[in-house]
C-alpha cells in the first residue's frame, strides 16, 4: 500500500533527523586510546604478515608442485 505524498515528511526534515541521530549515535560510541590504537594497528599489520608469508609458502609450493608434474 502506497504512503500518500502529505503524510511523509520533506526531505529537510528526514535529513535534518538522519544527522542529529547520527550526531547522538557517535557520541556514545567508545573510541580506543592511543595505546589500544597502537596494539590493534600493530595486531592487523602482525597478523596481514603471517597470512602474506603463509600464502607466499603455499603458492610457491603448488608452484615447484605443477613444475614437477608438467615436466
């Protein structure tokens, strides 16, 4: 069932709503230090390194792999 056009409000007043909500929402939201800023920053680098070098170790096997059984 259609909405009739009067009873929505204008999209002023949607969007004016949108951003003191979103304003109220990022108000409460708990935003780490710089200490806890660092341990997750060097956690994702650590661990991007460890999965980088397990799929270097893993292509390159599949690799030497393939060589052996195309020659």
């Amino acid at each position: 069932m259609a909405v009739a056009k009067g009873e929505k409000p204008n999209l002023f007043t949607r969007l004016k709503r949108t951003f003191r909500n979103t304003i109220q929402e990022m108000k409460r939201v708990h935003w780490p230090g710089k200490r806890d800023l660092a341990v997750y920053t060097a956690v994702v680098i650590g661990v991007s390194l460890v999965v980088a070098l397990f799929i270097y170790i893993l292509d390159s096997g599949v690799g030497a792999l393939m060589n052996l059984i195309l020659r």
